[in-house]
C-alpha cells in the first residue's frame, strides 16, 4: 500500500473547493454571526471569541446558544466589553448554558476580554503577535496561541493581575498547546484562521498576522478526512497531528495552508461524507481518489463510475 498522500490531492482539493455549496454551509457555521462586523473589528473579535469559545457539538445547538448570547449582548459588542458591569459577570447571561458551559463562565469571558483591551489596546492582534514576535518559524504560531489563551484566561499574560477570580471550570476552556498532553487548541485556532485568512468567509482583519502561519482547526470531520488522505497517521488528535497535518497541507500551498479548511469540516458536518464506502455519494466526492476508502480500488461501473467526478 502506497504512503502519503496521493499525488493528485492538491488539485482535487483546489476541486473540492471551487465547487462548494458555501452558500448553503455558512449559515450552519458560528463564522456566519462574525460577518456584520467586517467593518468593526473589536467587536468583531469579541463575538469571534464568544462564538469560538462554544463552538463545540451539534452546529443547530451551537447556532441557537450563540444566538442567544448575542442577544444579550446587544448591538454593540465592543461597547459591552469595554463597560461591561463587572459586578454582574456572575449573572449576566443567567440562565444560559451550552453543553458543559455555563453562563458564569461567558460572563467571566466578557469580563476578562474588558481587563484585556485595557491592557493591550491593540487588541488580541497584539497579544497574538506579543507571543509568536520573538519565536521562530517552528514555534511562532504556537507562541501565540499560547499568548491569547493566557489572556484569555487571566486578562492580561501574567496569571494573578486581575481582581477577580475566574469560576470553576473557566481556565480550562483555554487550553494552550505548550500544556502538557499539547492540546489541538482547535477553538482557538478556529478564532484565529477567522480573524487571519483574507479570503472569504474567513474576515481577514488581522493584517499583522501571515495566513502562511495558519494550523488547522481540527475537528472531529477534518481528522477523519485528513487521516483517510493519509496527511496524517497519529491516532492522537492533538498538537503534534495538528502541525503534522498542517505541514502536508502546506506542501499544497505554502501561502494559504489552510484554506481548504472550511470546506473540509463542512464536507463532514453537512453529512456529504459518510465516513463509509457508499457510492452513492462517494461517487460525487472530489477527494474520492485520494481516500483511503477508495484509493487504488476499481470503482463501480453506472452512471457515477468509473469517470473522475
Ligand atoms: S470518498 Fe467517500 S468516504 Fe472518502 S472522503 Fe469522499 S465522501 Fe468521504
């Protein structure tokens, strides 16, 4: 059995992608609330935070609860986090819960991301770039991250400036990938590929932040995927999967490694994979020489075979 990923995978990528329905996946996606705020990009990182903070589960359950935290939150994002009444950060978004997240631990975000634009006012733009600054190529992504996941937990880099303490469960919400067990981090990674990429649906407002140094957010979807085009054979999902994959994707496109991103993880979530040889929609699908399930097997002769889709 050959190694590696089939020679024919970045052009059936590039296919992949040129014939998404994003129309038709955008709206189950937690970027789709992000994009009114092109034009303001403070808020635009709070509700980027938000969003990406519950982005785990069903993408309707996620949809409904991050509605519902934006309505709290009004029209003004950035106006709420910078007079947030800290006080309330308890109660603010009572009785919201999504999943194992509570409202109390949402209301302790908006709080720390108040003491985060007071001490940085460049934003989590500077944080990120505080942290990746004086590292090289190898190290400067997870440097930032690790710098906006220490943020976020405890308002500013140092952990023990803030005069409040964060409630059970809150620091753990923001993992870095320098802890130990290196986490995939993919929340946080997910935030940034929003803020970073400069092509749509992605929001591009980071300018000071090179795409090229993108890691891919990995979901349970683009796991799976990535294994079965064998960019990858860990069996963990965790940080060294992350860069491994990541540095397959890049050999595909040095400039914009991750952008196949979005269409991967909606190839999953829309249920246009099924994870199992089924002709009957693997036979659409774009990558379908390069997987796994399918690589170097005859395929069924029909109408669907044996022409590449
Ligand atoms: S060929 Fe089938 S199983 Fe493989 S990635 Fe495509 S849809 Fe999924």
């Amino acid at each position: 059995m050959p190694s590696g990923p089939a020679p024919t995978l970045g052009e059936d990528l590039r296919a992949l992608e040129r014939a998404f329905p994003y129309p038709r996946s955008l709206p189950m996606d937690p970027l789709a609330q992000l994009q009114r705020y092109r034009k303001d990009p403070r808020s635009a990182e709070v509700v980027g935070v938000v969003a990406s903070t519950i982005a785990v589960g069903n993408v309707k359950t996620i949809q409904q609860d991050l509605g519902a935290l934006l309505k709290r939150i009004g029209p003004d994002p950035r106006g709420l986090v910078e007079s947030f009444p800290r006080r309330e950060w308890r109660t603010f978004f009572h009785p919201w819960r999504h999943r194992w997240i509570r409202a109390d631990q949402m209301g302790m975000l908006l709080l720390r991301l108040g003491e985060a634009y007071e001490n940085y006012p460049g934003g989590l733009e500077e944080v990120f770039r505080e942290g990746s600054g004086a590292l090289g190529p190898a190290e400067r992504f997870s440097g930032g991250i690790d710098a906006l996941s220490r943020v976020l937990r405890y308002g500013s880099l140092k952990e023990g400036s803030s005069l409040y303490e964060p409630p059970p469960g809150y620091t753990q919400l923001f993992p870095s990938p320098r802890a130990p067990g290196r986490p995939a981090c993919k929340r946080e990674l997910l935030f940034v590929r929003w803020m970073v990429r400069r092509h749509a649906p992605d929001l591009g407002l980071w300018r000071r932040v090179d795409p090229a140094d993108l890691h891919i957010p990995l979901d349970t979807h683009v796991y799976w995927i990535a294994r079965h085009l064998r960019l990858t054979r860990r069996r963990s999902r965790n940080w060294p999967t992350v860069v491994e994959i990541t540095e397959g994707l890049r050999r595909l496109d040095p400039v914009d490694p991750i952008r196949f991103d979005f269409a991967l993880a909606h190839t999953g979530i829309s249920g246009d994979c099924p994870k199992h040889r089924d002709w009957e929609v693997c036979g659409r699908c774009r990558v379908r020489p390069d997987c796994d399930l399918w690589r170097g097997r005859p395929v069924p002769p029909g109408p669907n075979g044996p022409v590449r889709p």
